[in-house]
C-alpha cells in the first residue's frame, strides 16, 4: 500500500483539476476541502477535509474509485463508489481522530 500511496493521492488530485471550473468554484466548498459523490445508483455530494487524503481508509477508497472509474467520473468529480452510510461512517471516525 506504502507505494500506491502517492499514486493514489496524485490521481485523486488530477481528478479535482480535470473539475469544471464552475464546479471548482463553488462557494459551498471552503478552502482546505473538496466534493466527493458517494452511492452505489444515486449518487450524493459530500464535502471533506483534504487531511482525509492522509488515511489509509480513505485512500482506500480511491483506489476502488481507481480501478472502478479511473479519470473518467461520471458526476464530472471524484465519485467514490460505496454505499452512503459505508462512507458517512468512515468519515465520521475520520472526523474524531
């Protein structure tokens, strides 16, 4: 896992730039943060700290929105493909360390 780390950070990143800038811009999105779509048909808009790209967790989830999306998201964003309360419950222990 130690050397898809950086990958899988890099490939997260070029996925936020490839965003539309009025995506981008949102103002509902606050510095230090960005939109994740999580769900497995509907897909739903989360915010999250950037730090989140730090645990190990999380980035494994971006390695399944890796293999599952590669560049190409749908939701023209980072889509993470995991049941809604998969993902609300890894943030919500990842928003208590």
């Amino acid at each position: 896992m130690g050397t898809c780390l950086p990958s899988v950070i890099t490939n997260a990143m070029q996925i936020l730039k490839l965003q539309p800038v009025h995506i981008r811009n949102q103002s509902d999105v606050p510095r230090g943060h960005f939109a994740v779509y999580v769900g497995d048909t509907q897909k739903k808009r989360f915010v999250v700290p950037i730090s989140y790209l730090n645990h190990p967790s999380f980035q494994d989830l971006l390695q399944q929105a890796e293999e599952e999306f590669g560049f190409d998201h749908p939701m023209g964003g980072l889509t993470i493909p995991c049941k809604e309360e998969t993902f609300v419950d890894l943030a919500s222990r990842l928003n208590h360390l």
